[in-house]
C-alpha cells in the first residue's frame, strides 16, 4: 500500500534571496533538467512555495506542465513528490490554463505495465478531480482498476474514485452500483470493503442515488455488525444525511438507537459525536421526541455512578448546541422541564466538565429569555453556581478553558443583564484577590482580568469598587502579564473624567519599574488607547532610548512626540492661552508625522498611523484658524462700505466684514478635515470595529462644528448625522469621554437663523454672542475634557488582508512604455491575488475587488487642466479562491468613439497620439457592499505611435 501523506514544504528555501518570478522558475526548471535525482527532488518540492508566492495563472500553468513532464518520464520517486506538489496546491489549479494537455501527460502512465506507476497516476488524476470532474476516460480508468488484481492499484482506484465522486454527479451515478456490488460481493476483502464505504457519503447528488447508498447503509449495519463496521457505516449515512437533510431525522433515530441500545461504549462514543454533527448542522430538523430520548438518556448517565464520565460529557456537548436554537430554549424555559431538572442536577456534580456545561445550558436559556422579555426562572441558581465555578476553577490549573467559559457566560449574562453586573464583579474580583502569587496561577489571574475588563465595558462605574483591591494587588503580584492587565483595568476605571490620585500614580510607578521594556510598552500603549497620555509620553520617552533599531527608535519618538501633544492639550488654561497651547500641539504633531514616516518599512508600514496624525494635526490648524477667524469680529470691524457690498452681492451677511469671509474658510477646512476622516476610515478595512468607530466620531466632531460655523455666516450646508456619535458608540469605554465631550459641544453649539427671527440682533448673524458660542465649543475640543483615545489599530493589526496585481501586457524592457499603433485597441488584462494573515476574515471579509482603469492622455503644453481629460472604466469581480482576473479593451489615439467601447470592456482615451498613462487601482468590496479604498494602484506608461499620413493631413 502507498501510503501518501500531505507534508508542508513552506519551509524548504529559508533564507533564499528575494528574485522574480522568472528567475526563480528558470532556477527550478533548471533543477528539474539535472541528471541527479537529489537535485530534481529539491526542485520540486519548492514549487509549492513558488507558487504562494507568485499565485498566478501563467507561472502556475508553466509549472504544472513542467511537472506532468517529469511525472511522464521520470521515476516512481520523482512521481510521488509530484502527486504531493499536485495535493498541496489544490487552490491553484484552477489556474491551469492547458488542462487537457496537464490531464494528456499525467494519463499517459496509465499505458504502463507497473502497477506502482498507474496507482500514482489514479492518485494524481484524483488529487485534481475538481478540475477535471467530467472526463469519461479518467471514470473509465477508474473502474476498469477497481477490478484489478494489484493491490496497490485498486486502492489508488478507491481513493480516486472517492475524490471523483465528491465533484462529480455522473461518475457517482455511474458508480454507485459497482461500489455496491463490491461492498455486497463475497470476494471483496473486509479490510477494501472498509475503504469502500466512505465513497457512499458522496452519492448526494439526486435522490433516487442518495435513497440506495443510504438503504445499503442500512443493509450493511445489520449484516456487517463489528465495531469498525458500524463506525465507518454510521460516519457515510450521517455525512450523506447533512448533504441531503431529507434523511436527516431518520438519521437522527438511527444514531439515537445506537446510543441507547448498543452495550459498546466506543459506538455510543461514535453515535454521539455524530450527533453533534448533525445538531450543528440543523437543530431545527430533529425529529419531534429526540431531544426528550437524549435527555432520558442523559439523566440515566448522570445517575449512574460507575457510568461513562466521557459520554455524560459528549452528551451534554449535544445539547449545549441544540441549546442555541431558540425553539430550543422556548421549549425548555420551564423550572419543571426535563432539560432545566437534568442541568439544574448537572450544576453540582463533582465532576467540572459536567457542571459547566450543564450551567451553560442553563445560562444561554436565560439570556434568551432576557432578550424576548419572557420571566426567567431560577436565574439567582445559574448566577450563584457561575459565581461558585469561577471561584472553584480559578485554584485548578488544568481547568483553564472551563474557566474561560464560565467568564464568558458571566459577560454575557451581564450584557443582557445589567443589574448582574454588580454580583459577578465582586465574585470575580474577590477570586481575583485570592488567586496565588506564587507562579503557578497566572493564566488564571489574566483570564479574570480580563472578564473584568469586558464587564466594566459595558457602562461607567462599574469596576471602581474594585479599585483598593486593584491597587493592592499590582503591589502583590510577581507577574508581569498580570500587572499589565491590571494597569489596563485601571486605566478603564479612570477613563471616565476622573482624575489621577497620587495612590494610583505610586501604584503605576512601582509597576514600571519592576517589569521589562516589553511590558512597559504595553502599559504605554494601553495609557495612550484611554486617553491617559501623560503616562504614556513618560514611559515612550524612556523607551525610545533602550532599542536598537532606527525604525523603532523613530516609532517611539513619534508615540512620545503624540501623546505628550495630547498632554499639552489636557492642561488647564484659561481662554487666552489656548492659541499657544493648540500651536505646541500642532508643532509637536508635525514632528510625530516626520517621525512616523522615518521608521516606515517596506515591511511594515505605517499609513495609517501617519495619516491619523496628520489629520489630527490639520484638525488642531483648523480651530486655530477658527479662533482667529472669531476674533477678527473685534480686531478686523467691517469698513465703510461693506453694506454697499453685502446688498450688491445680494449676500447679506457680508455687511459684517472680513469675518464672514474667514468664518466660511474655517467651514471649508472643516468639511476637508472631516471628508479626510472618511477617507481614512475606508482605507482602514483591517482595522477593528472600536477603531472605526474612533473615526467616525472624530469626522462626526469635525462635521458638528462646521455646521456650528456654517449657522453663523452662512454660506453651504454641512451634513451632520444626527445623534450618530452620541448614540450609536456610548457602549464603548475608549469612547465614552470622547462621546460625552460631543454632546457638551453640541449643546454649546449657536442657534440657527429659524431659532433667531424672534430674538434680538445680539444673538443672529455675526453677533458677539453667536461667536462666543464658537469660542466655547472650539475651547471645550481642546480642553482636558476631550482626551483623545488613540485607536488600537493605531498600534496592532489583527486582521491582515492585502492585495497583489499585475497588469498586462508588461513592457519588454523595464521602464520602457508599451507601444501601440494609432487607431489600434489595447487590450489590459489586469490579475490579483489576495493575501490574508494568520486571522482572516476576523471582522470582514473580502466580498468582490472593484477594478478601476483611469486612463490620462499626452498633456500638451498649451493646454489647461480642463481640456485635460481622463476617462474612468470600471469592473466588480468576484475572486475565486483569492485570485481574480478581468480584462479591458482601451482605444487610444482614435479618432471614432465606438458605443461597444463605453462600457466596462472599452473606452475612448483621446484622439491624438503621444504617452498616455493607465492606472490600474483595485477596491475591496465586503460583504455588505461597502467599498473599502485601500487597494494598490500600478501605472503602466503607454505610448501611441502617430501615422505619417494622419501628420500631414493634420
């Protein structure tokens, strides 16, 4: 038997020098040419690497064809490391653009006379059957082997005829009798019978097939009783009845009979985990009663002291996911049903594992009936037997994860349920003050930071009857993951506007100096997300001198730079010094951004934290020049004739001067600022949901005042969300100060001109009362009550997507545009790849790539920005298996607009000769539709050769 297993490659070229695609396929076909064995094995094993790296159909298609070669010639070796190239990049075979001359070369072994040969070659054609379901020669093949002598090759035929039959409807009809037959002949082996049946759990693509593999099923449990047996036969007719979900409650019976009337523990231990299956895949479709015979079954588990511990577990597994069905939980509410009798029993067994998920049962039927408003039964038992969990659990170091489930349903019920709040805080926080210091207890101590953190989220005081214990305990604990998840929670009780007491200052202290620089950039990090940005300049200016690289000293130097502009902002002043004080902000503002941009990387770049300073630096310049702009009603008093001018110009508040002008350029820095904010916000579609929302209430802060501004002198209007920052980010604990400060600034706000018909001249049009209302809300944006809670995708990345394009046709030597006759078409072929982190689709996922060509003709010297044109076409593709591809046909230089050519396959560039500039840019399209800026762009220079006889007639 060849026994063929999936082995990584990824690490066989380490620390090879970066080259180009070419280069390093000439490097490898190189190596597939060499007359030594060791080095045509080391080629191809690379070819897997090559192509993660360049995942492109050309290179792909060349690399394969290379491949079949060597599979055709080569040894049964050579053939092996080829099948298992083919196995790991089963992702890029659709990107083999001559398949019948791949599947030609692979199949021209079958003709062989080894039957080590034709086993790899089945083993081959059914490592990529998806790209070839449908080829009658290969089904063919197939069967004609199934009946071979060679043991070898009937299972390479087995395994090829199960992979054939997972993507094929005609090769499993077509197959579905001699599978039977083979499985029901006497001559078949036990041992290939066993291999045969698996092949069954494919047969789902019609039902009358679906109906017979699902009978043999059947037949072969009651003629074929042996464990292995019913083991395999049970896993094909479950995996057959998800993929049908007609038999899916027959199935259900079946296993559920298995369960309680076969003496075996290892089949009621298979028909469990089988239910689990079937429970994720529709609670909904379980037969009327199945729930009542597991619970019976359950009961009879718990009572039984010498039972099985591990079937009372897989069976409460069960129902813990039929429990997140609602019809589930609706049925089950009741104090005197068996399910709430069953886990009210399971809450105190000795056992831990038992007693949490039956208390997790218990749990989600109260959080559902919360969240319908329906009477919650026996909620003070699930709360005091959470409580006891935590407490009982925290001392066992090999209950981590039961652990973390208790918390989690102790947040949970807490966030539906407020006034549990105050309960599950003293009971955490006591067990917190009572885990041990000695170091075995760590894991613990930080999972219940972190409860309570995710607890004191959820509104404002929450933890700060915590705070003695907190501070006793930073003093107590040895470990520096502790104390950094304590200071966290301690910068989250102080987070709301109250300020910093010398306790908490001392306790602070002590930390740091007792903890590495990693852990002290931690802390930093953490001060600077809650707005506590003194403490954070303190430790960033410290750290900046205690690495060795340039890029990180840069790094830091920009953090420090930032927060201590921030604690510039925070101190008290009184309204005259607040020009001095926004000028050292924006100063040191200006130097963080020169200092982010010094230690970006190719490998690591910091766009976006460049450009959240920026912005926040041109925010800070924009109520300067509104400060200024309100002061020059009494510096700047309009001249004689400004009435003249305000009726000429029919604009009515011109009478007042040079202020309207400057209030209007202050709306119109505003509205730029908070269009750069929008900007920002769809470039970041990594970044996580707090982050955006950070955003979002900064654009919202810079929109209020512009149309604060705009009430005053005029001029266009300023949408302005409403209610939208106060509302919709409350529940946030970063964004609760910042949210707060929002609402004061409104309120603050002038009223409009509909609010001022009846009130004096004071208090309408330019007036000293309406211009100190800005001067207020300007005073109140820069005061210490708005502290700046700097984003956590500002220091982490979660979630990694990027985007790699290639654009065609290239030039043929480099730098050099691409040359097309006039009059001629260019047809552009743009290709991407899509790259995901070690976290992919953590907070959203890539739905479509919106392709976008701007095409931007010659510029002549005598002409001006409008006669210059540039023409937009646009494509949405969807990618499959992240690899997209669309095409666009260009006329350049043509005289004659072509209708064919307007859509997203065409379009007219200009009407002359001369370089033109494409621009390919790609969009990320996520799956709510909204369209996220953060793609690559790649410039491809054109140039369109005049004909000499269009010259002289021109």
């Amino acid at each position: 038997m060849i026994n063929v297993r999936m082995s990584s490659f990824s690490d066989a070229s380490i620390g090879e020098p970066e080259q180009d695609a070419n280069s390093a396929l000439i490097e490898l076909d190189k190596g597939l040419r060499s007359t030594k064995i060791g080095e045509q094995c080391e080629a191809i094993v690379r070819f897997p690497k090559l192509f993660e790296k360049y995942p492109f159909p050309i290179l792909i298609n060349s690399s394969l064809l290379k491949l079949a070669d060597v599979f055709r010639v080569g040894s049964n070796f050579l053939r092996v490391w080829v099948l298992r190239v083919c196995q790991q990049s089963e992702k890029h075979l659709d990107k083999i653009l001559n398949v019948d001359e791949f599947v030609r070369r692979i199949y021209s072994v079958m003709h062989s006379n080894d039957p080590v040969a034709k086993a790899l070659t089945l083993r081959t054609l059914g490592s990529v059957a998806r790209i070839i379901p449908e080829r009658k020669h290969v089904h063919h093949s197939i069967r004609r082997s199934l009946d071979c002598h060679d043991l070898v090759q009937v299972e390479a035929a087995i395994y090829a005829a199960q992979m054939f039959a997972a993507q094929s409807k005609l090769f499993a009809i077509f197959m579905c009798s001699k599978i039977s037959d083979m499985i029901r002949g006497q001559a078949t082996p036990a041992s290939m019978k066993l291999q045969l049946i698996p092949i069954l759990q494919y047969m789902h693509h019609d039902i009358s097939t679906a109906s017979l593999a699902n009978e043999l099923c059947i037949e072969l449990l009651e003629s074929y009783p042996a464990v292995e047996f019913v083991r395999v036969t049970l896993s094909a007719s479950t995996t057959l009845a998800s993929a049908t979900l007609i038999n899916l409650p027959a199935q259900v019976t079946l296993l559920l009979k298995y369960l309680t009337e076969d003496p075996r523990s290892s089949i009621k231990t298979h028909a469990l985990q089988l239910l689990h299956s079937l429970a994720k895949k529709g609670a909904h479709l379980w037969p009327q009663g199945a729930l009542s015979q597991l619970i019976d079954s359950t009961t009879t588990l718990l009572h039984d002291e010498a039972g099985n511990a591990n079937l009372l577990i897989r069976s409460l597994n069960v129902i813990e996911v039929l429990s997140e069905n609602p019809a589930t939980c609706e049925a089950n509410m009741e104090e005197r049903s068996p399910l709430f009798i069953l886990c009210s029993e399971a809450c105190y067994s000795p056992n831990p594992i038992v007693a949490v998920k039956a208390v997790t049962i218990l749990a989600r039927i109260a959080c559902y009936c919360y969240e319908e408003g329906l009477p919650v039964n026996g909620i003070d038992d699930v709360v005091s037997c959470l409580e006891s969990l935590v407490m009982l659990l925290a001392l066992e170091d090999k209950y981590l994860y039961q652990l973390k489930v208790c918390l989690q349903l102790s947040v949970k019920l807490c966030h539906v349920q407020r006034s549990h709040c105050s309960m599950f805080v003293d009971a955490i926080g006591s067990t917190l003050m009572n885990t041990s210091s000695s170091g075995k207890q760590n894991d613990q101590a930080v999972t219940l930071c972190e409860a309570l953190g995710a607890i004191g989220s959820l509104g404002e005081n929450i933890l700060l009857p915590l705070l003695p214990d907190i501070l006793a305990k930073l003093k107590q604990t040895p470990h520096a993951h502790t104390k950094v998840m304590l200071c966290t929670i301690l910068f989250q009780m102080v987070a709301n506007g109250y300020e910093w007491s010398p306790e908490c200052i001392e306790a602070i202290d002590i930390v740091v100096k007792s903890i590495d620089d990693w852990n002290k950039y931690r802390i930093a990090r953490g001060a600077a997300r809650y707005g506590h940005h003194k403490i954070a300049t303190n430790q960033f200016k410290v750290l900046k001198e205690a690495v060795a690289s340039e890029q990180l000293h840069f790094w830091l130097l920009g953090l420090e730079l930032m927060t201590s502009a921030e604690s510039h902002l925070l101190e008290d002043s009184d309204d005259i010094q607040i020009v001095n004080k926004l000028n050292g902000a924006i100063a040191q503002y200006a130097s963080a951004c020169a200092s982010f941009k010094a230690a970006s990387t190719p490998s690591r770049s910091l766009q976006f934290a460049s450009d959240y300073a920026k912005l926040r630096c041109e925010f800070l310049q924009a109520l300067v020049q509104l400060l200024h702009s309100c002061r020059s009603l009494c510096t700047a008093p309009p001249y004689a004739i400004a009435a003249h001018e305000a009726h000429t110009a029919k604009d009515e508040l011109q009478r007042y001067g040079r202020v309207t002008s400057q209030l209007r350029k202050s709306v119109s820095e505003l509205r730029t600022c908070g269009e750069n904010y929008q900007k920002l916000y769809q470039s970041a579609f990594d970044a996580d949901p707090g982050s955006l929302n950070n955003i979002k209430v900064l654009q919202e802060l810079c929109l209020l005042l512009a149309h604060s501004v705009q009430k005053v002198c005029g001029g266009p209007g300023v949408h302005v969300s409403s209610d939208c920052s106060v509302d919709g980010f409350r529940d946030s604990v970063e964004l609760q100060q910042l949210v707060k400060c929002f609402a004061q600034i409104r309120e603050l706000g002038p009223a409009g001109e509909a609010d001022c018909e009846t009130s004096s001249r004071k208090t309408s049009g330019v007036s000293h009362v309406r211009v100190g209302s800005l001067m207020a809300q300007v005073g109140l944006a820069a005061s210490a009550r708005l502290r700046l809670p700097v984003p956590r995708y500002f220091f982490q990345t979660l979630q990694e997507t990027s985007i790699k394009l290639s654009v065609g046709p290239q030039p043929k030597v480099v730098g050099e545009p691409v040359s097309v006759p006039q009059g001629s078409q260019l047809a552009l072929k743009v290709e991407g790849v899509i790259r995901h982190g070690k976290k992919a689709a953590l907070f959203r996922s890539v739905a479509a790539i919106q392709i976008t060509i701007s095409t931007a003709p010659p510029s002549k010297g005598t002409e001006t920005k409008k006669e210059t044109s540039i023409s937009d076409l646009e494509q949405t593709v969807v990618p499959h298996r992240d690899f997209f591809a669309c095409e666009f046909l260009l006329s350049l230089g043509s005289q004659n607009n072509s209708s064919a050519c307007a859509n997203n396959f065409g379009g007219n560039a200009g009407t002359s000769g001369g370089q033109y500039q494409v621009t390919a840019s790609a969009n990320i399209v996520d799956e709510s539709g909204n369209i996220w800026k953060c793609g690559p762009r790649s410039v491809l220079q054109v140039r369109v050769h005049e004909e000499p006889s269009r010259k002289k007639l021109g």
